[in-house]
C-alpha cells in the first residue's frame, strides 16, 4: 500500500508530553505523508455555509494535489465534487470562489449541473453515457453551518460531533449570515506548528495585546472551571456556580465537550474579560446587528475547535472562524472568515477594518511565532521538547496526529 517508511520510523520515537522528532514537522515526505495520506483520512474544516449562501454559489477546498468544488444546488442542499473534468481531466473551478447556474469547464467546455450531473458534452460517439460521466462526489457534511469534507472513500464517523456541534451553535444560526470580511494569511511554517499554536495560550499574555483586551485571564484553553482544572482557578466554587446558574437560566449552559473519547472536538463557553461582550478591541459588539437573541449584555463567546485543522470563535455579534491548510512542509495557509447578520448593511451596521482588528493583528502574531518555532526546529541541536501544562491541549492535537498517521499506515 503506502511505502511512507521513514514516517513510520519517526512515528514510533514519538514521546508522550513532547513535541514531535524534526522531520514530522520539516521534512517533505512528511508533507507528502500528511497531504495524500493522513489528512485525507479525516474529516477537515471547509468553510461555511455563508460562504455558499445562493444556489449556484461555489467555494474551492484544496489539500495538496487535490481540490474539491463545494457547491449549492437550486434545492438549496450543498454538494462536493472532485475539481476534475470527466472528459479529459482539467481542472473545473480555477478560482478560490464563485457562482453560476452551472459548472463550465474551461478546456472544451462541458458543463455540468450543480449537483454534478453533465448536460452537455459536444460531439461525443453514439455509445458515450451522460449519465456515466457526471462530477464525482466527495463527502461533505454540515455540522450546525459549519462545512466538513473527507477525501477518504471510507470517511469516519462524524455523528457526535455532529451533535455536540450543531446544538451549540444554532444559537448563532448560520444560515442568516453573510462573509463581511476574509483574508489568507501563508506563514512559513509547517500546518501542525500552526495547529499546536492555536491549542494553548501559554503565549498569549506576552504575545497578544489586542486579543487579551477582551478576553479572561488567560483566555483559551482555561475559559470553563472544567477546563481549569489543571492551573490555577481564577474564580471560587460560588462564582463558578452562580456563572452556571445564569447560563442556564439563558439556555445555553451545557457541560464542557472536549475530545471526548477519541472525538475530534472541543466546544466551551468561555468568559470574555470583564464588560466585554464581543472579540473586539474594546470589547464592545463590532455590529449593531446582534445575531443571537440575549442582547450585548452577556460577558462570554462560545467557541468550537476541531482537530487537526480548524476554530471558531462565536459572538452575539459576529462568527470568526479559521481554516488550517498546509501548502508545502513549511508553508500553510490560514483562511479567517467573519460573519455578520445577513441584514447587517457594511459602513451603517459594521466597518470590516474594525470587525476584523483584533484577529488580523492576533493572527500576525501567531504566524511569526509558529515561523520561529518551525525556523528553530530546522537546528541540528533541536531534540523533542517537554509541553507546559498549559499545553495538555497541544498534546492533544499531537496524539490525534499521531494516532490517525499510525491508522492510516495500518
Ligand atoms: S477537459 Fe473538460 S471539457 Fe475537456
Ligand atoms: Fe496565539
């Protein structure tokens, strides 16, 4: 089957509590190893349902070699295909978005319907079948808005997370929302040090000014009492209870899921610094539009992360949600996408520059972080290193990596 044999080797000297050996992370097999073997193994983060909002709307997901059309139909469900021509192979979809009543390929112009059936082939022989020729699908699923897509033919279970998920989020509903700002961030280092990055805060009080202005104490990673269990609580039993008791009374207290028995999610609640109501520079919401229903009183985010290659940070009045994908072993693109109510008119309601402040500054800082951490690991005298305890979530990532690398080399 798979001949990834120095994989294997470096696999096998992965220690508990410590980073992985340098050519998991550096080398370009392992790139090739991630990009044709385990990512395509799991489910991986696309994007929204925004982001395909009209029938006809199209959003290309590429991972390595392969790119995926995610596209909604005129029944309004949303569909993946293969990015590939079935006459002579060509690549479909050669933009990063678009839209249209069909899928036109630009070689010799088949085109196909959006849910993948072709309509029109010129010239074909007598024993040529339409019918035989259409896209071929790739598996997509919607967890609460959020879009996941597998490559694999086998793709594995996803009905917890979709559970766990969608009952969180449809608070938020993102079906009523609209992409009012996006950018691509490529950093020069390889996906898992983005990815490990993201998993602690251990660096936040010395990185992220403008992320702390509205977030708790340490913020990710120790919002929940459940999550504190490990550092030191910031709040008594009788303020964590009575923090509960609220959240109830609103509906939308529900125990801290995280990555619960081999599962590849993680949602909590967590406090948003004192007065602050939204992920913003002074707290306050970014849009006057709200898009959940208990007004901009209440001082916390839910936020949503999934292994190996996504976030999501839910505000009463904005979604910010971010999309790993690796490029090359020392580049990979980070996609961040904010979301407002659809009603929401830009310049009245919002202005995208400050919508979009805290996590444009907060993402350059983690990029040139994980460029450190990748250009550090490059050292002869680099060995594996020892996680923090603030950092029990990195492992996390680390053991899901290293867990699905071993499955999908069987
Ligand atoms: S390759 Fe697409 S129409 Fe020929
Ligand atoms: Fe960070």
């Amino acid at each position: 089957m798979h001949h990834f044999d120095a994989i294997s080797a470096q696999l096998a000297q992965v220690r508990a509590g410590h980073t992985l050996p340098r050519d998991l992370y550096v080398s370009d097999e392992a790139f090739r190893f991630d990009t044709q073997v385990m990512l395509k193994s799991v489910w991986l983060y696309a994007c929204t349902v925004a982001h395909v909002k009209k029938p006809g709307d199209w959003y290309q997901f590429e991972l390595g070699r392969n790119s995926v059309i995610i596209v909604r139909g005129r029944d309004g469900a949303v569909r993946a295909f293969h990015n590939t021509c079935t006459h002579r192979g060509a690549k479909i979809c050669n933009q990063p978005t678009g839209s249209g009543g069909r899928l036109t390929c630009p070689y010799h112009f088949w085109s196909f319907g959006l849910d993948g059936k072709l309509l029109a082939a010129r010239g074909m022989p007598d024993d040529f079948e339409k019918a035989q020729n259409g896209l071929r699908p790739v598996a997509i699923e919607n967890l609460g808005g959020l879009l996941f897509v597998c490559l694999s033919d086998n793709p594995p279970p996803i009905d917890r997370a979709r559970a766990d998920i969608s009952a969180q989020i449809a608070l938020y509903d993102l079906d009523r929302m609209k992409v009012a700002d996006q950018y691509d961030l490529v950093d020069q280092a390889n996906w898992k040090l983005v990815m490990e990055n993201n998993r602690e805060c251990y660096h936040c009080e010395s990185n992220h000014p403008e992320l702390l202005n509205s977030l708790d104490g340490n913020g990710f990673g120790k919002g929940l009492p459940e999550d504190n269990r490990d550092g030191d609580a910031t709040q008594g039993e009788a303020a964590i209870e009575a923090m509960r008791a609220h959240w109830r009374e609103l509906g939308i207290y529900r125990d801290l899921v995280e990555f619960p028995d081999g599962w590849w999610h993680r949602v909590a609640r967590i406090n948003l610094a004192p007065g602050a109501v939204s992920q913003t520079m002074d707290g306050k919401p970014a849009c006057k539009k709200l898009i959940w229903p208990h007004g901009d009183r209440e001082e916390t985010s839910l936020s949503v992360w999934t292994q190996p290659n996504s976030w999501h940070h839910f505000c009463c009045d904005h979604v910010v949600t971010f999309s790993v994908m690796p490029l090359a072993a020392d580049k990979t693109l980070l996609r961040t996408s904010w979301l407002v109510h659809e009603d929401a008119v830009e310049g009245v309601d919002y202005d995208p520059a400050y919508l979009s402040s805290v996590w444009r500054a907060t993402n350059e800082q983690d990029r040139l972080l994980a460029e450190y951490n990748h250009a550090g690991i490059l050292s002869d005298g680099y060995r594996p290193g020892r996680y923090s305890n603030e950092e029990k979530l990195v492992e996390a990532f680390k053991t899901f990596y290293v867990d699905k690398a071993l499955e999908a080399l069987g």
